[in-house]
C-alpha cells in the first residue's frame, strides 16, 4: 500500500467554494475585532517536542496530580526560569 493511499480524500466541493464571491459570505456569526479583543488576548509561546529524562520519583510526584502532567512540568520550569530572569537588585538600592 502506497502512502498516498493513506490520504482521505476530501468531501469538499471546492469549486462552488471557490465560486461564491465575498460579498455572499455571511460573517454575522464572527464577532467584530476591537481595541478590547486585544487587551484581553494573551501571547502563547509555541510548543516544541522534547525527549527529557527525569527521575521516576519525580514523574510519579507531577502525575499524582492527575492529567495535564505535562502542561504542569512546563509551568514548574516557567517558574523557576521567570524567578531567575528577574534582575536582582543591588543591597542598599531601592
């Protein structure tokens, strides 16, 4: 079997899609982009895959917490690296 085969062939029928013009599309379920859409928008760095070796004890620690084990390792190391980045102030400034 070749990996092309794999592929699902899609349903859509993207002539007609293709042939409806702008001013046809209904965007009235699309809420209007604001000031206050963007004051309440948070950045969310992009993931990537690692292969990390950690004691047992530790994994068996972050999964006894239940689901998201993950997602709470990467907030735990987010943590420590915030803590680190912050400037440290000076004895005697303030």
């Amino acid at each position: 079997m070749k990996k092309s085969d794999l592929k699902k062939q899609s349903k859509t029928d993207w002539a007609r899609v293709d042939a409806i013009k702008d001013e046809d599309i209904d965007f009235s379920d699309i809420p209007e982009i604001s000031n206050d859409l963007f004051a309440k928008a948070t950045f969310v760095p992009a993931k990537q895959l690692v292969t990390i070796r950690l004691d047992t004890d530790v994994v068996a620690w972050l999964k006894r917490s239940g689901r998201g084990y993950q997602t709470r390792t990467n907030k735990i190391l987010r943590s420590v690296m915030e803590h680190q980045e912050k400037p440290r102030k000076k004895a005697g400034t303030a």
